[in-house]
C-alpha cells in the first residue's frame, strides 16, 4: 500500500528570522510503522510535523506521500490521506458539539449526510465518547477534548495518523485511555512526545532530532535505552526504565 508510504528527502526549513529549524532530514516511514520522533524543546519536532501536514511548506528539499510530492496543488489531496492531532485540542474542536466538529471534514469532503453519520458513528465509537456527541466541547474534561480532537481526524479514515504531544497535561486514567485508542489504530503512526514512556510502549521505531537534525534512527528498544546518546540530545531515559533513586536497581532488569 504505497499511499501509507512517507518520505523527506534532504527536508529544510528557515523561518522568516532566519532561524533554521530543521536542516537536512532524511527518513522514510513504511505502511504500519508506529514511529515516535523525539528530541528536546526547540530540536524541530513541532516544525517538522507542519511541514509532514503542509501547514508549512519547505525552503528546500521535498516530502512524498505515497507517490505524490506533496505541493500546494496536492495538499488537499494528501490531506485526505494523512491527518493530525495537534497537542492542544482547543486547536480542533470550534463546533457547538462534538458531533459537529467530528463531521466537519467528513462534510466539507462533499461526502452525503448519510456517510458522514456513518463516519461520524464509527469516529466516535473507535475513541469511546459516543455518548458525549451532543456536548458542547468547551464544557468536556482534558481527556474528553483530546479524544473527541483524536475522532475528528479518524472520521477522514486517514492512513496516516500524526500526532503532536497526545498525552500532555492528561491524567493518568486519560493517558492510559488515549494510548489504547492509538494502539487499536492499525495504520501508520507518527507520534512526538516527552512522554517518552508512551513512545517506549507504543512506537517500535525512534527518530532522535537535535538542532534540526537527525542524530539516530533505529528501534525504539535500543535507542531510548542508550544513556549516553539520550543525554547528548538533552533527553533522558524513561522513567520506567530508569533506575530506582532508593535501592538503585534497574527497573528494566
């Protein structure tokens, strides 16, 4: 399935001050990989996923989806393809209700009312909130917002699923209920996050960026255990891995 394929090609980008945000970035992401692309504050990993989306457009170097460059001209096109869960869910959801907002891309597709239910239907039943459908989103909890933010983006059935920060500012219960719902997402996943145990459980791929670059790519397994490359990244490792701070034993032992 090559319209699941994703792929940067000597990717740039300079902002309008003259800040580089990311130089050089070269990867390619296959169809069911589940990637997490990690890095410290200011390492480019927010700018590169609006880049991925087309919300930004590179200085130079270019991103394939599927076979398609992506260009202003396929932007709409491959944005039927992709879609993404930005960190803050205030950002997604400006609709009276939850059903609205779940429909808004399903309607704006041209698609007919009876499919955009259905889509709608399905969106909801996935992240578990088919009860909160006629609620207003301003008036939902943290997690409530970031699963109904999560349905509006399944409704477009994307085959790429991004995602900035999904587990920030969640508690516990939320956190854990968010990661099933991107577990139980068959497709391709491309996840930031400081939430590195999130990453450790659900991404058996790593991209390390720092600075714009990407200073390791490889499984997850290996990379976020390697203390030594995680510190020169300003990362540290998770914290379920780390060692106990009373007895001093290896929680991965």
């Amino acid at each position: 399935m090559s319209h699941h394929k994703l792929e940067a090609n000597n990717l740039h980008f300079i902002y309008p001050d003259g800040h580089k945000a990311i130089n050089g970035l070269n990867f390619k992401i296959h169809h069911g990989e589940s990637v997490g692309i990690i890095g410290a504050n200011g390492a480019g990993k927010s700018t590169l996923l609006l880049l991925l989306m087309g919300v930004l457009l590179p200085s130079d170097g270019e991103i394939i989806v599927g076979d398609i460059p992506l260009t202003k001209k396929t932007l709409s096109m491959i944005r039927q393809r992709m879609g993404m869960v930005f960190q803050n869910p205030d950002d997604q959801l400006f609709m009276s209700t939850v059903y609205d907002d779940v429909a808004f891309a399903p309607r704006n597709y041209g698609l007919d009312e009876k499919e955009v239910a259905k889509r709608v239907t399905d969106a909801l039943d996935m992240v578990g909130i088919q009860h909160l459908k006629d609620r207003a989103p301003f008036k939902l909890s943290g997690g409530e917002k970031r699963a109904a933010a999560i349905a509006t983006v399944l409704s477009t059935q994307p085959d790429i699923l991004i995602m900035d920060e999904p587990t920030a500012s969640l508690d516990p219960k939320s956190r854990r209920k968010v990661m099933r719902i991107l577990e139980s997402f068959d497709h391709t996943k491309i996840i930031t996050s400081h939430d590195l145990d999130m990453v450790y459980e659900l991404c058996k791929r790593t991209i390390v960026i720092k600075n714009g670059e990407i200073v390791a790519d490889g499984a997850t397994t290996e990379i976020l255990l390697n203390e030594e490359l995680m510190n020169k990244c300003g990362l540290e490792l998770p914290p379920t891995i780390q060692s106990c701070p009373v007895c001093g034993i290896s929680k991965k032992a």
